[in-house]
C-alpha cells in the first residue's frame, strides 16, 4: 500500500445527516430530562432563578425601549416568565407596552401542517380568563374568541429551548415552529430563555442554515450573552 491509499484509508468519514439528527434527538432527551430533574428536585430553586433572569429581562425591554413584546406560555420546567407578562400587562397603560403570546394556527390547505402566530393579550381582563389549553401540546395560548391575531412587527420575542450556545445557536424539540415563526419577524429581537445547565458549548455543528435560526441573545440566570 503506497502513501496516498494510507493517507486515504486513514481519513475520518464525515458525519452523515442521518447520524447528526440522532445526535440531536439524543442531546433533546438528555438536556430536557436534565431541566426536568432540576425543577422536580429543586422546585424553588428553580423558581428563583426564573426571577432573576425574568427581572434581566425585564431590564433590557426598558433599556432598548421596546413596547411590543411576545412572550411565551411555558412548560412547568421551563424558566417561568410568567412575572414578565404579569409586569408588562400591569403597566400596558402607563408605558404603552403590548403584550403578545404565540398561538398555534392550522395552515390553510396545508393537510395538517401547523404555525405560530401572535395574540395580543388585554389588561381588562385576568391572564388567565384568556387562556385556553392547545390540544395537541396541552401549552396554555390565548383564546381567540378574546385575543385577536397579530401580523405587524415585533420588538422583542421570548423565545424557549432545550439548549443554547453562547453564540445564539439553539435546538428546541425539533418541530420548527419558532424557527419559521422567528423567520416571519426577522427584523425582531429575539431573546434566547434558559438555565445554565441547559448551556452547550457549541451547537453549530448541528445547525443547519436552511431552517435553524439564531437568537439575537442569550439570558440565563448567570449572564446575558450578545
């Protein structure tokens, strides 16, 4: 064997697509049974930390001005932010703020394909009074019989995941709804939402540019990364 053929034969294959999406489930299981565990084990733990990076938040819409903010209904695990929407509805009046949540809509003639879209929440009534539970993903929206759909821009949009990187890379449960819905808005602000042990060091390998998109920043409990 002459020394191109071992120089050849020596050479790594290139992971596969197939073999980077497993990858991808199997880092979605690990990082949601991790933040899972968190807030089952250490429930108020986990509910301080939601506050600090709530009130980080909270800090950077009144720094950058913003007054139209869609935030997110979460899952129990996830870093609640229901402090966020609580503040923001409790001063719409006086800074002019409105308030949206993604909703889940069926496509038009799309079979059963399914989308986000923004509703704006009202302070006249209780959050709760304009809630009502998906179906499918059993995740509080609001309902439209009292919160009309929004198609204009958005400042600034909350946006929920399984991991993150410091660069604004992110994986969530893989469906593409935030990616298509963060597309839609492109000129949005969007604010990555997670807690430290939900950190990857780099996630770019299992990007891919077609529908993955990046968050403009990243808050945790322990920094807000650009």
């Amino acid at each position: 064997m002459n020394a191109a053929d071992k120089q050849q034969k020596a050479k790594p294959s290139m992971p596969t697509f197939s073999s980077m999406q497993q990858e991808k489930q199997k880092l979605r299981r690990l990082f949601k049974k991790r933040r899972d565990d968190f807030f089952l084990k250490q429930p108020a733990l986990h509910a301080k930390l939601s506050l600090e990076i709530s009130r980080r938040i909270l800090d950077f819409i009144y720094q950058n001005k913003a007054t139209k903010i869609c935030c997110s209904m979460v899952t129990q695990s996830e870093v609640n932010t229901s402090l966020i929407i609580e503040t923001l509805l409790a001063h719409q009046a006086q800074k002019n703020f409105r308030v949206f949540l993604p909703a889940m809509r069926k496509e038009q003639g799309q079979g059963h394909g399914r989308s986000l879209v923004a509703r704006e929440l009202t302070s006249k009534q209780s959050l709760a009074q304009q809630l009502i539970t998906d179906p499918l993903y059993s995740i509080k929206e609001p309902n439209p019989a009292f919160c009309k759909s929004y198609y204009g821009d958005i400042h600034i949009i909350l946006t929920p995941g399984l991991l993150f990187d410091e660069t604004g890379n992110r994986i969530g449960f893989g469906k593409g709804y935030y990616d298509s819905f963060l597309l839609q808005h492109g000129e949005s602000l969007s604010l990555g939402v997670f807690f430290e042990l939900q950190r990857f060091p780099d996630l770019s390998p299992f990007m891919d540019e077609r529908y993955d998109r990046k968050v403009f920043q990243v808050f945790s409990e322990k920094n807000n990364l650009a």
